[in-house]
C-alpha cells in the first residue's frame, strides 16, 4: 500500500481508505482490508457504521487512521462538542484522527463550528480538522475562520465520471497543501461507472496492466496529486481487489486514453443547485439524464 502525506501535518496516510457509507458487512470485510494494508477507515456519524467500525478496529487501533463526520445539524458549539464524544463512545476510542464537517450548513457561522473543533483538538479528542463537500469559497470561509489547527482535508465526490472538482477546487486544494478524498471513486455504483464507458476503454486498460476495471477506475483517481480514495465495498473480495489499486501507476499515455474514451462530465452551478434542492429519487434521474447526453450537449448543459 502507497501512502500519501495529509496535508502538510508529516503524517501519512493509505492512498486508499476503507468507505463505510451503507456498509452492511459486519467485522469481517473491513479487517480483511486492514490487513491488506488499507489501514485508513472513513464513517460518519450519519452512517450508523462508527460501531462496526470500532469493532473492526479493536486490537489494531494503534496503527489505523479514523476519518468519521460530525453531520450539518450539529454545527452549533456545544452540538459539535456533544457529536464529538458521540462518535468516541461509538468508535470506542479515545481520538479521533481527522474529524470533518460532513457538509456546509449556512445557517450557523463557520466561526463558531470551528471554534468547537479546535477546541476538540485542544482537548485530545481529535487529531485534525477536515471538511467534506466544500466548495472554493466555502473552504476559504473556513480556513479564515480557523486560529489555531489548519483544515487538512476536503472530502469529495471524485471519479472517472464525475470530474466536478477540477473546474476549480482540486487546483486551489493542491496549490494549498489540503488533501483530496476521493469519494465513490467508483462513481456509487459500479454500473454507472461502466454505463460511462461504452467502447470497454476501462477493460482494454485493465487487460494491458494485468488489474481490473475497479482497480484502473480507482488508480486514476490516486494518479492526481494529493489525492487519496475511499471505495467501499461490502464484498470481502471487493474490498481486497480496491487495495490492489495502490503500489502502482497507470502510464500518461493510458490516462489520456481514458480521459478521451469515458464519457466524463462537470456539474454547472444549475445542476449543482437542482442536487441541493431535489429530493434523492429525482437527483439521481437528473445525473442519470444528464449522462445520457452527447459530451457536447452534456457540456453545455452543465
Ligand atoms: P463507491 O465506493 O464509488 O462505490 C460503491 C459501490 O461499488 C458498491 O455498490 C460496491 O459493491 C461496489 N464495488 C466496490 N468495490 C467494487 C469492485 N472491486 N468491483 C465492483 N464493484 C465494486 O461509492 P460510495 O459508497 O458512494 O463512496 C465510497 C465512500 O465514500 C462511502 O462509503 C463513504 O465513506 C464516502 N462518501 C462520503 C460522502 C460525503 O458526503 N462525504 C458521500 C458519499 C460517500 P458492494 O458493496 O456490493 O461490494
């Protein structure tokens, strides 16, 4: 397993993690990638996984990286501090590694929430401090509102299909030293990432490195600087097969055939709005939609 630097913190961490949203496996698939190197386990306390986790964890503790995810209604002060202890008590440990804000909640200032993290910090209960699903400008807002500990991280949607964040906050997140990670980096379902992929350039790659689709698919995400990926698979095998995706790297040429053969896209800021505004059912019809379309109309579109 490859690890990459967090940040500039001088720790370093699996470049792939272990994903826990709807993971419904038990102990078992989740101690097989420990043990596969994947020493590197995102939850949240929205997930209902932080259990499991812990569980998974237990005996091992000492030598994994614990990301889970304090949820947008509990931003305020004492909220962050009581979610905090929450996630402890389920995790069954005493620090969590990199606690993040799971997603901007415009209604409480950025200051106070932050404040609440860094006085987690201040008191041993967490390591660092990340976001997830923050823009340029809302990362801005809380790297202003930050006094004592950096924002080390940014969790967000990345994949072969769904290329969203290199319109403008991959580079602004690299140019600043703040780690990428990748989530569904299997585009969510597998399937929709093969949908994106009509001609097989996805198996033609696979078969001229000697890996699988799903290991291709989640190698071009870690062949971006400061990137690292958190695949989540309820197989056992799954789970094994998306720790063989690090220790390796695709070749440019392979990239640039991938980048020309899948149908990829950017979200523009009306789809972006209509995502936040719709309920899940109709969200997924847009994307599914909108993939459908020829590249040229998908961009004007988006
Ligand atoms: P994902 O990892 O892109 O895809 C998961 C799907 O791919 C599952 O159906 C899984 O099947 C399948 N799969 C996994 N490995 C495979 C393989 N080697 N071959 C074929 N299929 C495979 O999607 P995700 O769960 O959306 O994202 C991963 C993690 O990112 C989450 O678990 C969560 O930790 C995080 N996340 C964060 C946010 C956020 O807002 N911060 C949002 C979404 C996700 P099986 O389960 O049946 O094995």
């Amino acid at each position: 397993m490859t690890y990459k630097s967090l940040s500039n913190t001088g720790v370093s961490i699996p470049e792939v993690g272990l994903g826990t949203w709807n993971y419904h496996a038990g102990v078992e698939p989740l101690r097989k990638g420990l043990d596969a190197g994947a020493l590197f386990i995102d939850t949240a306390e929205s997930y209902g996984t932080e259990t499991v986790v812990g569980q998974a964890v237990a005996g091992t503790r000492g030598r994994v990286f614990i990301a889970t995810k304090v949820s947008p209604e509990h931003f305020r002060f004492n909220s962050v501090l009581k979610a905090a202890d929450g996630s402890l008590k389920r995790l069954g440990i005493d620090r969590i590694d990199l606690y993040q804000l799971h997603m901007p909640n415009d209604k409480v200032p950025i200051e106070e929430t932050i404040s609440a993290m860094e006085q987690l910090v201040d008191a041993g209960k967490v390591r660092f401090m990340g976001v997830s699903n923050f823009s340029v400008a809302q990362l801005q807002q809380a790297l202003k509102a930050t006094r004592k500990y950096p924002i080390v991280s940014n969790q967000v949607r990345y994949n072969l299909v769904d290329r969203t964040i290199e319109a403008a906050l991959l580079k602004y997140c690299q140019a600043n030293g703040i780690t990428i990670i990748a989530y569904s980096p299997l585009g969510r379902d597998f399937q929709s990432l093969l949908d994106c992929d009509p001609g097989g350039a996805l198996a033609d790659v696979a078969r001229l490195t000697g890996k699988t689709i799903a290991q291709v698919a989640i190698n071009w995400c870690l062949c971006k600087d400061d990137v690292v990926a958190i695949p989540k698979a309820n197989l056992t095998a799954h789970v094994l097969e998306n720790c063989g995706a690090s220790g390796w790297r695709l070749t440019a040429e392979q990239l640039q055939f991938l980048d020309r053969s899948i149908r990829w896209r950017r979200r523009g800021r009306m789809e972006t709005f209509l995502r936040k505004a719709l309920p899940q059912p109709l969200k997924s019809a847009c994307g599914k939609l909108v993939q459908r379309l020829s590249p040229g109309v998908r961009r004007r579109f988006t």
